[in-house]
C-alpha cells in the first residue's frame, strides 16, 4: 500500500494560474477568438446548452460516484509508464552514437576525428542522460492518480494538478501537486486533434481539452486540463465523453452512461518486474492472456521478433555475418522490448515509489461520501 497525503487548502477558481499562461499567453475563450478550425489543432468547440453526440460514454474512466458528483481518474493503470519507452528508445541510441565516434576515433587517430569525437561524444552523452533522467523523473515517487472531480450540487470542477517543468529545470525542481478549484460555467471543452510520430509511423490523437476562463467578465485563458487520454482514444470517442460530462452537469444526468458501466479499476500490489511487464505486452508472465485477449498487439510483437530472426537466419545461411547489419536488424525485435519493458518498467518503478494524494477537507465535506469505488480506489 502505498503512502498517502492530504493536499494543502483547496484554491478558488481565478486565484491560479498556469504559469504557461500567465500574461494571457493562452489568449481568449470565447467562440469569437476560438471558432471552430481556426485554432490549430481544435476540431470543434462544444456548447454546455447544446447535445454533443446522441450517445453519452464514459469508457471506463470514472473511478468513484458520489451523490451529485464524478471522480474521473486522471489515468489508467493500463497506460502508465509508457514514457519510459522513451528511455529504452533513447538511452540505446545514444549509446551506440557514443561508442561509434569511440570505435572510429581510436581506430583512425587524425586530428580531425578527434575533434568531432571531443565535440560530439560530450553531447551524446548528455542526451543519454536525458533520455534516462527526465522519463524516469515521470514515474519515480510520482502520485498515483490526479484525478477530477465534476460536482453539479456546486456546479464546480475539482482537479489535482502538478505543475511538471519542462526542459533542464525540470530534472531538478519540485512538481508541486495543488488542488484547484474552477467554476463549471466558466469551464469550455473542446476536440483538439494532434499529428504525432514520423512520416512512416505517424498517428492522429485526439483530446478532449477544458479551457478555463479567469471570470465571467474576462474569459482570458488561465488553464487547461484534459478528460481521457489521446493515445487511447479515437475521433469518435471524444464527443460521447464530453456528452456524459455535460449531461450530468447540465441535465441531471446519470452518474454513469448505462447502470453496467464498469468503474476504472486498478490492482493495489506490488508486481514484480516481471509481472509488471506482462501488464504491458506479450514479453512478460501473461504470454497467453495476451493471446487470448489482444491478438493484433501479439500478433505485432511477434512479427517484429520474426523479422529478426529471419534475417539472421538469412545472414547465417549465407556465411557473411556483420555485425553492424545484425545490430541494425536486431533494431526491430528492440521496438517490441521496448514498447513492453519500457512501459513494464514504468509500471513497476510506479506501484513501488507512488503515493496516494488525498483531497482537502473542503472537497469531502462538498462532494460527500462515496456511493461506489472502482476496485483498488
């Protein structure tokens, strides 16, 4: 079990704001400076007093009901620590940059080699401790859960919020968690849809984003969170989200979409490493459940290890082994491991350093207490 710790106060709506939005950095939200398709990124700007879908989802991501409120999990267990793939990416490449500029420059010895290696080893280097530093800053002695809460009795938006820095600063300053508190009525959501990836492997996320306004009389932007998560929602989930929001806000809605809805869910253990990695992929102590349960990713995970055992097998056939072409090839079965054991890892580093994080008192005794609780909640 881990460690737990009540927030300080909770902070009224308009006496914080984002620091990337201070100065009114963000702009304005009002339909006439954020109309649909003008604002890069946003798909459609949604209205509280107008349907968004004719189908109201949750997706599983409500994790407790309380008589007249919603706790939504800031996110899934499923999903967590998949930053640290960015490490199992990173740190390789970086290494192997450093020990080729090390090969060639031991091997060649003129001035000039030497020059790039005193220039560029340094630099990789660095950038190997990034990709391992600032990934594992994300799920070592992070909270468990940020969640937000929907409350219509006071129509008012709770949210756990952890100010993350970015950059060099970011490996060395604190990431506060506050509790914040917004208005409903000053609170706009919108589609916003981003193209990440690379020209080969590119995706389309898409999000469901809160704008909030400092007040009713200036509707400058001082925050913005989000419902759900891109990575594991497509175009037509997001509007039936956002329509279960504003219908229990709005309308009186239910506090779940049907009375079968399943609540976020979450095992309360300790896994082993092994164990952990098996929550992620196929490389792990579920190789059958995986299997039964997800035949696409199984199924992709292995095409990638029998790309590279083939071409092994091709390169051993013909008796002309290079190592330089076996590491190359070897990349592809690296891919499936590190989408498994880098997001495993995370998973493990994350149920062995984090600490649950209370809501103030002033939340309790609004919301009060909880008709249902997702298991591991």
């Amino acid at each position: 079990m881990s460690q737990a710790y009540t927030l300080p106060d909770l902070i009224p709506h308009g006496q914080h704001v984002n620091p990337h939005y201070e100065g009114g950095a963000a702009g304005e939200s009002t339909a006439q400076d954020r109309p649909e398709a003008a604002v890069h990124g946003m798909l459609k700007r949604f209205d509280q007093t107008q349907s968004a879908s004719g189908i109201a989802q949750a997706f599983g991501w409500i994790k407790a009901t309380y008589p007249n409120a919603i706790e939504y999990a800031g996110q899934k267990q499923a999903l967590e620590g998949g930053i640290l793939v960015v490490a199992f990416f990173g740190v390789p490449f970086a290494a192997a940059m450093l020990s080729m500029m090390t090969w060639a420059s031991l091997g060649n010895g003129n001035w000039f080699t030497w020059f790039l290696f005193a220039i560029f080893a340094p630099f990789f280097f660095l950038v190997g401790c990034w990709f391992l530093l600032f990934p594992l800053r994300h799920v070592w002695r992070t909270p468990r859960d940020l969640p937000i809460i929907f409350d219509r009795a006071h129509r008012k938006v709770y949210r756990m919020a952890q100010q993350r820095v970015p950059g060099l600063r970011g490996l060395i300053q604190p990431w506060p968690v506050k509790a914040l508190a917004y208005d409903w009525d000053l609170v706009d959501a919108e589609h916003h849809s981003e193209l990440v990836g690379s020209t080969n492997l590119a995706r389309r996320l898409h999000r469901l984003v809160f704008v909030v306004r400092h007040s009713a009389d200036d509707p400058t932007i001082i925050d913005t969170f989000e419902i759900g998560n891109g990575l594991a929602q497509t175009e037509e989930m997001v509007a039936p989200m956002y329509e279960h929001i504003r219908r229990f806000m709005q309308e009186q809605g239910p506090h779940l979409p049907h009375p079968d809805e399943p609540l976020d869910e979450r095992p309360d253990d300790l896994p082993t490493w092994w164990q952990a990695c098996g929550r992620a992929g196929p490389w792990g102590n579920r190789y059958l459940w995986w299997w039964k349960n997800d035949k696409f990713m199984s199924g992709l995970h292995h095409v990638l290890l029998g790309t590279t055992l083939s071409l092994y097998a091709a390169f051993w056939v013909k008796d002309s082994f290079d190592w330089g072409v076996v590491a190359l090839y070897f990349s592809f079965f690296w891919i499936s491991l590190s989408m498994v054991w880098g997001q495993g890892t995370g998973i493990w580093l994350m149920a062995h350093t984090s600490y649950r994080l209370e809501w103030p008192r002033a939340v309790h005794e609004a919301i009060g207490p909880a008709l249902r609780k997702g298991q591991g909640w």
